[in-house]
C-alpha cells in the first residue's frame, strides 16, 4: 500500500477521498467537505489491489474494479471516483504515469503504435470484438436508432433527450454533405462504418439517394439489412460486410462517423488515399470522430484491452496533415466540445438501471467493465482534453457555398423535420404504445 499511498498523496488535493485497505488501515488524503458531506469512501478487498493499481494506474485501477478487489461505498460510484481523480489531474491517471519513468512511458506508446496496425484481418477481429456484442446490450443503454457515436445537444443537455440529441447529430452531419433537397436523385453516398444503419437510412429518407454502408461487424450488417428490408428502401440502401479498402466505384458523397478511431494512424495515408479515389471530383466527404484537443498521444492500456483493440483517438494534427498529403482540401472543421460527455452519461445512466438485465446477459464483472469505461470515458470529454472532430474535405473547393450558412440552415430545416415521438425515449410511453 506505500506506493499507491504515496501516489494519491501527491494527486490528490481537491477532494476528500478515504481508502480502507484489505487489513482494515485506513488512509485519508484531501480534506473534509466545508459542508459537511461524506468522503468518498473505496475498500480493497484483495491483498494485491493496492500494488496493482500502483503498478499500472490506467490498467490497475479499471481491472481492479472489474474483478471487485476495489469497491466505491454508497452514496459514490464510479463515476464520481474518476471524476474525483480528472478533477485533481484533468487526465486520468496523469501524473502516476509521470512517476513510472521514462522507460515505462516509451514503451506503452511502442505497444499503442504496433496496436494501431489494422491489416484486413486484425481489422476485422477488432471490429467483432467491440460490435459484435449482444443487440440486446446495445438496445440496453443506446438510443433506438443505435447510435453509437456523439449525440449533439443543439439545446439544453438538462431538457433534450438522447433520442433527440441522436437525431439532430444526424441532421447536424447531413447538412455537412451539403446534399440539396430536389437535386439528389441519381446521387450515390457510401457510408464508411455503417454502425446498425441509422445515418444510411436517414441520408435516404431525407434525401432519396442510394447508400452504401459498410462494416466489419457481422450482427451489425445483418442488423443493417433487416432495418432497410423492413422500411422497404433495401434497392436504395445497401450493406455489405466489407472492409473500406475493398470499396470500388465513384461516389458523389462518403461520410465516415466513428470510423478513424478504428483505422490506426499508420494506415492514416491509404484510407485518405482510398476515399480520395472513390470520391467524385465534385463530391463532399465527411467525417466525425473523437479526437485530442492537444498534441498527439496513444491510447491507454485498459482501453485497448478490454474496449477498443486497434483503436486510437487522434489530434487534428494527424488528421490535416496526411488528408493533405492525399490531395483533399478541408474546407470546414468543428470542434465539439462537452457533447460526448452529456452522450456518454446517459448511457451509463441506461446501463444502471438495466443492470440486472446485462449482469444476466453476461456478468457482474463484464457488467463493472463496461461501467469503467463510459464513466472513464464521460470524464475524459468532459474535464480531459478529448472533444469529437467534424471534419469536411473536398477536392475541389468549388463543390460547396462560398459561406458556410448553408449548414446551419439545412440544419435547422432537418430538425425541424425530424421531431422525434416521446415515446422513443419514455419507457412508459413505448410500453403502453407497444
């Protein structure tokens, strides 16, 4: 215990946090709440948890809660211990990495780097691993339409449903496209990493244009192709189980939501050159992803264990820089800031209250894993230095307005369009109409 002491001793300054270890001693670090309020209060209930959380930080600490050796005491959870931690370290686990040495930091950005490379088959196995998880988890704490990536609170995020949010994200992109209603018949989109087939089937609906969505999640397509089946559209919106690079034809508009994250920045330059190719010389591509505020970095070990294998969230540095190199032009970028937080608490809101249902499903330490994850991830856009990227490329700088007005009026036109019914979020509401 001397070192995790040590360590929380030096982060811990704001706050009032007490430890109980496996032997019964207790540690205090921070200091009482002026109103009064309990401390937030962990046990460690194994004997080694204390080492392994001091060893390995980021790793430590999520494996840890996962296998129940650390336990957060009512009326905390979670949640509020990473918040404790982004708040005293703005990152997680920042300076206790800063302790580790020169050596140990070298070599998780080595492992993160040979992480990163996604040839077809590791793509593939990645892609299953995070995707191809239960419907029934997905359909537990994600909105009906599945969108897992960023909603955007266009109003109060305290007033305005995920459900909402999840629409007016779309709305949001689709104006990017700049595709003009009455001007589309004919116009083929391809959707790279399609996800469960929402924004495919919304770029149809709203505008008429056939799509091409393609994944790597076997359950995800065979979702897509029931989704476009059942709302009659399945000659105009197409999935396959296909990797980007496979691709071929032209195409009037490419949209990638959620996709870089997965590519690795070694294979950065062949997916701008791909698309780069598969554009028309008059199209418009657009892509959302997470991405850092800041420098360049690698992707935590416990995140590439256990949530996103292959993945790496990148600076817009990296992004700019090899699109360039391909010969796209980028004619917009928007940062969104605090966005994914209010996303990422719903869902772990959501996965609260169906605990008992996905504890079923698999188990309770599945169950914390997942918990450690949103509530990590919720911390990082919200106090961290993680935000999520829109980006627009073109290849001529003639294919959009001269303004950017156009967005935000296609926009407004689009979610005035796309009211979403209450029932889609209100549990009663859904039942009763069911």
């Amino acid at each position: 215990m001397w070192l995790l002491d040590k360590l929380l001793a030096r982060v811990i300054h704001t706050g009032h946090l007490v430890i109980t270890n496996y032997d019964g001693k207790t540690y205090e670090y921070g200091a009482p709440a002026a109103d009064g309020a309990p401390p937030l209060s962990l046990k460690l209930t194994h004997r080694k948890a204390a080492a392994h959380i001091a060893r390995y930080p980021q790793l430590g600490a999520g494996e840890a809660f996962m296998w129940g050796w650390l336990v957060v005491e009512e009326p905390h959870d979670i949640r509020d211990l990473i918040l404790l931690f982004t708040q005293n370290s703005k990152r997680i686990g920042d300076k206790a990495i800063q302790s580790q040495g020169l050596a140990r930091k070298l070599a998780q950005k080595a492992i993160a780097k040979l992480d990163g490379i996604n040839l077809r088959g590791s793509a593939r196995k990645n892609a299953e691993h995070t995707y191809n998880l239960t419907r029934e988890l997905y359909e537990r704490f994600l909105d009906e339409d599945r969108q897992y990536t960023m909603a955007y609170y266009h109003g109060d995020p305290a007033t305005t449903s995920l459900e909402q949010a999840q629409m007016d994200k779309k709305a949001h992109l689709a104006a990017k496209l700049y595709l003009e209603p009455g001007k589309c018949e004919g116009m083929r989109v391809l959707d790279i990493g399609c996800g469960w087939g929402g924004f495919a089937l919304y770029l149809n609906q709203m505008y008429g244009v056939e799509v091409l969505g393609v994944a790597l999640a076997p359950d995800q397509i065979a979702f897509c192709k029931e989704r476009a089946k059942a709302a009659g559209v399945s000659d105009k919106v197409k999935f396959a189980l296909m990797d980007y690079r496979d691709v071929q034809g032209k195409f009037d508009r490419i949209s990638s939501v959620g996709l870089l994250e997965h590519v690795g920045t070694i294979h950065y330059p062949e997916f701008f050159n791909h698309t780069f190719e598969l554009l028309a010389d008059d199209g418009v591509m657009i892509s959302h992803c997470c991405g850092r505020a800041g420098p360049p970095g690698h992707t935590d070990a416990w995140t590439r264990k256990y949530i996103f294998p292959g993945g790496y969230i990148p600076a817009l540095s990296e992004l700019v820089k090899e699109s360039e190199k391909a010969g796209w032009q980028v004619m917009d970028v928007e940062a969104m800031r605090f966005h994914y937080s209010h996303t990422l608490e719903e869902w772990y809101n959501r996965t609260v209250i169906h605990r008992e249902e996905i504890t079923r499903m698999y188990d309770d330490v599945f169950y914390r894993m997942w918990l450690f994850y949103l509530a990590g991830a919720e911390q990082s856009f919200r106090h961290g230095g993680m935000v999520n990227w829109q980006l627009q490329y073109v290849k001529d700088r003639a294919a959009i307005p001269m303004t950017r007005d156009y967005i935000g009026e296609e926009s407004a036109r689009l979610r005035d369009m796309g009211e979403v019914p209450r029932w889609r979020f209100d549990p009663e509401l859904k039942e009763a109409a069911e």
